[in-house]
C-alpha cells in the first residue's frame, strides 16, 4: 500500500505542506505518516513559554500529544475522502538524517515545507539535502504556496531515455488530480540538429505514452535556465514544475544560492523531483 512521509515541526511552512500531503494521500488512497523530529533548543523555540517543559520525557509527551491531534483531525475530515490511515512518529534526532533513513523504509513520496535560506536560495539546504540524498520522490512547498489541485503540470526534460519512464510516473500522478502535463524541452540555440533529436523524441513520446491531456512542446530561450523555466509556467498558469533527479542541470540551476530574488521559480509553486 502506498505511504506518505509528511515532516510535521508545527511551523506554519510544514503545516501548509501537509495540506498538500493530505490531499494527494486522499487522491492516492494511501497512508499518510507524520514525522515529528526535534533537539530540546529547537522544540522550545517552537511551543508557547507558557507550555515549556524540561525534560526530554515532559519534551516527547507533548510532541506525541500535538501530533496525534494533528493526525486525530485529519483522520476525521479525510478517511471519507479516500485517506487510508494517518501514523506519527515522534523522535529526538536530526531530521534530515531520519527523513532520509526512511526514504528506504517503503515510502513512495516524501512531502515537506520549504523556506530557503537567505533572500537568494529558491530552496532551502535543508530540503536540498533531502532531495540529493532520498531514495525516495520528493515533494517541496514553499510556504507562500496555497492548495488549488494541478490542474496544470509542467515537466521539464532534457531529452534523455530515461524520460519515457519518468514521464509515466509523471502521468500516473497526474491521472488522479485529472490535471493536464506540458512536457517541454528548452534550447537555447534551436540548432536543426538538436530540433530533430527533440522532434523524433517527442513523436516516440506521444505513441509510448496513453494520457490525453499531455502536450509536448520544444522552446528557444536566450534566457538563463531557471529564468525560462519561470517564464513558462508563468505564461501556462502552470500549478507544479515536476524534475527528473538525475536532470542534474535543471536541479543545480534551481537550487542554487547564487540566483537572483526574481528567480523565486516556486516562490509559490511546489516543485515535485521524481526519483
């Protein structure tokens, strides 16, 4: 049975990106599990002064009681609408590490908060980390993002093999929101050479994959990649940018600190990285 792993820290980004866990595991008809993961320091940042307890055991009851809450709720609002199940774990760790130890432990998809790191980072070293080294796809929401449903999801390819099987994954999610995926392909010098590799590509594509709602497009930009990456989904309304993790040139470029604040790509977007 498919499973969610939700890192739950009762901040207001990891709350807005378990929305988005719960209404993917009611599509999904799975089981959702919130992962609570703290150091002493980091919990009594996190609780009203009045609600400060001492010891690690005071620490872990409350953790295990707020969470539970959380799980009892949406338990109540989300069993009829196709939730199997909602699970806690609460533990005294490192989160990324535990994230990650778990990634292997039958997961299907990990959903998490995102803020960054500093004006300039689209996402933060913390969620980089989870996704270069998860087992597992990763699911990232920046906190300004609010749920609507995908009805529009973009997935952006370099025209490798390996996309004919990443853009089925990309299908089958897509299948349950019923949402509509542009699969494009960015140049930045349209060389006829390159046009025909894509064209042959995409023609392959439309015959391997069943899904009428897909849309295959090539696209000359002398913009820098991640500019044009933004660009696009601006102009397509489009609602989640999907990564291939091995599209390693499309990861680094989102990912890196040196970017500018206008390049916010998901500033309001989730960006889902299949494994």
């Amino acid at each position: 049975m498919a499973k969610i792993l939700c890192p739950v820290d009762f901040s207001d980004t990891s709350l807005n990106a378990l929305e988005f866990a719960v209404r993917i595991a009611e599509r999904k008809k799975c089981v959702l599990t919130l992962i609570n993961v703290f150091t002493e320091s980091e919990f009594n940042k996190i609780v009203d002064k009045s609600s400060a307890v001492k010891t690690f055991k005071e620490l872990l009851a409350l953790a295990t009681k707020k969470l539970q809450n959380i799980a009892n709720e949406i338990i109540a609002d989300s069993k009829a609408k196709g939730l199997v199940d909602c699970e806690t774990i609460v533990e005294l760790g490192d989160l990324q590490d535990r994230i990650i130890d778990l990634s292997g432990e039958g997961y299907d998809m990990i959903v998490m908060g995102t803020t960054g790191v500093g004006k300039n980072l689209i996402i933060g070293s913390n969620t980089s980390r989870v996704i270069q080294k998860s087992a597992i796809p990763v699911f990232c929401v920046p906190q300004q993002a609010g749920y609507d449903g995908f009805r529009r999801i973009v997935y952006a390819t370099d025209v490798q093999q390996e996309d004919k099987v990443m853009i089925q994954r990309v299908v089958s999610f897509a299948t349950i929101f019923q949402s509509r995926v542009n699969v494009l392909h960015i140049s930045h010098d349209g060389h006829e050479a390159e046009k025909e590799i894509v064209e042959d590509f995409f023609s392959e594509l439309k015959t391997f994959v069943p899904y009428d709602k897909i849309s295959f497009e090539s696209r000359i930009f002398k913009l820098e990649l991640s500019q044009a990456l933004l660009e696009y989904m601006e102009e397509i309304k489009g609602d989640l940018l999907v990564v291939y993790s091995k599209h390693r040139n499309f990861l680094e470029k989102i990912m890196h600190k040196s970017l500018s604040r206008k390049l916010s790509l998901i500033v309001n977007k989730p960006l889902f990285v299949i494994k």
